[in-house]
C-alpha cells in the first residue's frame, strides 16, 4: 500500500489527486489557483466531507508545491512525506518523442522543455510542477504522462496533412491530438462494461468539455483523432474555433488590421467557439438556458452537435463500422440534452435512447437502450487515476528506476 499523487501544472494553476494504490481510493484532491497573481486561492478536499479554503499570495509553483506538501501534513492527510511514493504529472506534448508514459530523468525534462514549442501554454507550466515536486520530494518516483501518447498509434495517413511532405520530416508538423489519458481511460471502462475485449471494439470516445476532442479507437488503439497539430483544430468549442479556413486569416487580420499571427490565433483560441457564435457564454450550461430566447445561443448548440456527428460519422466510416460511442467530460458527461440530440441524429444507425438513464448524472451508464445497434455510455473520466496507475506499473518495474528510463 502506498501513496501517489497525481498533478496537473497550469501556467497559473496546481490540480492535484492523491491516491491510495493500489486500492485507488481518493485520500485528496484539490486546486492552487491564481499562482503568481496578486491574490490566490487554494482549495483541498479530504475525508469525502472535509474541506480546506483560503485565499492567498502563492509566489511560484515551488511555494504552490511546499505549501501542498506542508497542508497535507497540517490537515493530518499524510504523517510525512516519505508516505508518497510516487508522483505522476500530466504533460500536453511529447510529441514523437513518448509514445507512452515515463520515468522523469534529465533527458526526459530536456525534451519536454524541447517540445515546447508545441505547446508554448502547457509545456513549460508542466515542467515547472515537475521540477518543483523533484525537489521537494527527491526520493519519490516522477513519472510524466502525456496527452499526446496515446495517439502516436494513429496510421500516417491519418495523422499527417496533405502539405510538402517536407513539412512532417523536418519539423514535424502532423496530427498530435490531445486527452489521450481521457481517451485511453473510457475506452477501457466501455470494453469492462461491454464485457468485451477492447481489442475487438470499435469505439468512438468524445471528451467534450470547454476544450474538446473525439478519437476513433480500433484494435485498442487510437486510430483517428479530431485535435491536430495543436488543440485548435477539430470540433466547436468553449472558445476555440475548431477547424476553419487557413486562408480567412489572413483575410481577417487585414480586414481587422492585425499585424501579428499571435493577434490573430488568440481570437480564434479566445474569442470563438460557442462564445464566438452565441456571444453570450463559452459555457454549454448558459447556451442552453439561454437558447429560447436567443437566435445565437441556439446556433452555437446546433453547431456544436453537427460537428460531433459529424466526426462520429466520419470516424464510423473510417474504421468500417461501430460498437459504441462515449461521452465524457464536463458536456459529456453533465449534458443530458446534448446527448439526446447527437444520438437523435444518429439514430440511422439504429441508436435508441434510454431517457431515463440519459437523465442521470455522476456514474458510468449505458444512455441507450439494450436493442440499440450501437452501445452508447456516459462515463465519467479520470485522468488523476489513470495517471495514478502509470506511475504505479513503472515503480513496480525495478527497485532502481530513477536511473533509468523505462516506459509503460
């Protein structure tokens, strides 16, 4: 028995879970919030009923760190730090560099600092949470657990775009995809519920939250994945345009005088999605309170819903066929309506709606009913855990692992 906990880095934010392994019970989990700003926050959950809130200047992710490590013991949650063992932390990009995840070393930080150029956001934040959890915590195993890996099993002719190839071999531009941990984990609760190998699954999965991706998985596999070279591309988001034009920007940036790309790509990260189109929220939860009495707030949900059929549709015909769909993440996983409509329009496909259990919230259900030809569920994701898992499987590997560079 033993404790690890599982971080995600923002550039201005530390997510944390800590788990009992290999039991998997949840012992914490919580938020630093507003690092580096003038006022932040932190919020820590234990106990299933006991709570920690406060407001307060957190200078850097080094003093986030020790300030979480230093609460951990305050609230009698761990009675040292040797009680943790490990530490798995979320990284956006590995591009070809991690095909899945590993033991963090001094070349394995060189190349996450080296892909940051993929992930100017997320990269550095994440690497920032594992230098400062190296230094607090030296003798715990530091395992990084990328977005990206998952998708590296996608077949050439899906991940690379039709530019010179040129392009791919020197820079290694292609489809990289992103949630890989979020796709990875449902597929394997689907297969367990299906009570089927996911080997011999075709599934769709579709992480839909203020950032959102769908991936068709095949032989257990990523096999097509929305998100491209950055999480831009793909479906309709919070505030993310999805895919579009190449050539409208640079019509707009003269339309709007912009002189600057980086201009022009906060709009489309920023400023579009379901907030370009409704103009009154990124947040699916306004859209559809606001939807009766505004043209636009409707729009944005039609849009949305047509790309996620979309993509399913496609994916469908990718692979030659279809056993299930999955919905997880924030829309996924709370929009009972969204759910409703993509299934409605996919009911060619002889989907069947189950209202009752579509109604229901908060644990892993099927959402159609059992003569339905293609099995739909609604399963809630846990990334903390899977990363959780990664890094018990390698501590588990060999007794000197710091020193090595061993992969799961």
């Amino acid at each position: 028995m033993q404790k690890i906990i599982a971080i995600n880095a923002g550039s201005s934010s530390l997510k944390f879970k800590l788990f009992e392994m290999p039991e998997e019970k949840v012992i914490a989990k919580g938020l630093f919030d507003r690092i580096g700003l003038d006022e932040g926050k932190i919020k820590i959950s234990y106990d299933n009923k006991e709570s920690f809130e406060k407001k307060e200047h957190i200078e850097n992710h080094s003093v986030a760190v020790k300030r979480l490590l230093d609460l951990l013991l305050n609230l009698d949650i761990i009675k040292s730090y040797a009680e943790i063992a490990g530490v798995g932390h979320r990284v956006v990009a590995g591009g070809e560099f991690f095909k899945k995840s590993v033991v963090v070393n001094t070349k394995v930080m060189r190349q996450i600092n080296e892909l940051a150029e993929y992930a100017p956001i997320h990269n550095p934040a994440n690497l920032m949470g594992i230098k400062a959890f190296k230094k607090a915590l030296p003798d715990a195993i530091s395992v990084a657990v990328f977005d990206t890996s998952f998708h590296q099993t996608i077949p050439k002719t899906n991940f690379l775009f039709s530019v010179p190839y040129e392009w791919y071999h020197n820079y290694g531009v292609r489809r990289y995809g992103a949630h890989g941990t979020s796709h990875r984990y449902v597929a394997n609760v689907a297969a367990q519920m299906m009570k089927k190998p996911l080997a011999e699954l075709k599934i769709i999965t579709c992480h839909l939250g203020a950032g959102a991706s769908i991936c068709a998985i095949k032989n257990s596999k990523s096999f097509d994945t929305s998100m491209g070279f950055t999480p831009l591309t793909g479906i309709t988001m919070g505030t993310r345009s999805g895919d579009t034009d190449v050539a409208m920007i640079s019509f707009m940036m003269q339309k709007l005088k912009m002189h600057s790309m980086p201009e022009i790509i906060y709009d489309l990260n920023k400023k579009s999605g379901l907030l370009g189109i409704s103009g009154i929220s990124s947040d699916m939860r306004d859209i559809e309170e606001k939807k009766k009495t505004s043209e636009r707030a409707q729009l944005a949900e039609d849009i949305f819903v047509k790309d996620v059929v979309k993509y399913i549709g496609a994916y469908t015909a990718e692979m030659g066929g279809l056993d299930a769909i999955v919905f997880t993440a924030g829309i996924g996983e709370n929009s009972a309506q969204i759910r409703k409509l993509v299934m409605r329009r996919l009911s060619y496909m002889g989907i069947m709606i189950d209202e009752e259990r579509n109604n229901q919230r908060g644990k892993a259900e099927f959402v159609s009913t059992p003569n339905s030809k293609v099995d739909v569920l609604m399963i809630p994701t846990d990334e903390e855990l899977m990363i959780a898992r990664d890094v018990q499987v390698l501590a588990s590997q060999n007794e000197d692992i710091h020193s090595k560079n061993y992969v799961v």
